[in-house]
C-alpha cells in the first residue's frame, strides 16, 4: 500500500491525502505538480519519470475490507530531498531529454 506522503519532497508543499497535485515514481518519492514540471518530469533520486499519486477513499466503502483512511491513514513523516538544487539541475540536464519509458 502506497505510503501518501505528506509533503513535496523539494518545496515541502503540503500534500494531503485527496491532494490532486500529488506526484511519485515508482519509488514514491512524491512531489508536486509544479516541481515535476519544473524537473521535466525527472524524479531527482531515481531517475524515472512520475504518475499523478491515487486518492486513497476516505471512508471503507467495503466495511468487511476494512479499506480507507480511517484503516490505512496516509503517512506523516516528511521527506526532503537529499540532493542539492545543483546536483538536481545536473541530474535532470543529463537525462531530461529520454523518455521515461526508455530511461
């Protein structure tokens, strides 16, 4: 199950649960919109590109599965990217121009 971050791990942007600006890649490193935009759509620690994050219900519309965030609440440690603007410019010059289903 996807942890939902809290936060965009670059400008810490507040990214609730319902947040239809939420982004991550294959590893969850969660972004938002408009840092993906601006890192053209290159995930700063992986590499791969990024997918808009799923809306986890709020509520178990299956009660006997016991689903929802009343059962599975988002995550609430922040992250931060660990790597400086610098090292993120080069990263994404680097590889920005290959597809992310090629890189």
């Amino acid at each position: 199950m996807l942890e939902l971050r809290p936060n965009c791990e670059l400008c810490d942007r507040d990214l609730p649960p319902q947040s239809a600006d939420a982004r991550i890649c294959s590893y969850e490193c969660t972004y938002c919109a408009d840092c993906v935009e601006q890192l053209c759509n290159v995930c700063p620690t992986c590499g791969g590109g990024f997918a808009p994050r799923p809306i986890r219900p709020q509520q178990a519309y299956r009660a006997e599965l016991k689903l929802g965030l009343g059962n599975h609440p988002a995550g609430s440690q922040r992250h931060h990217s660990r790597f400086t603007s610098e090292d993120i410019a080069a990263h994404v010059e680097r590889i920005k121009h290959i597809p992310p289903e090629q890189r």
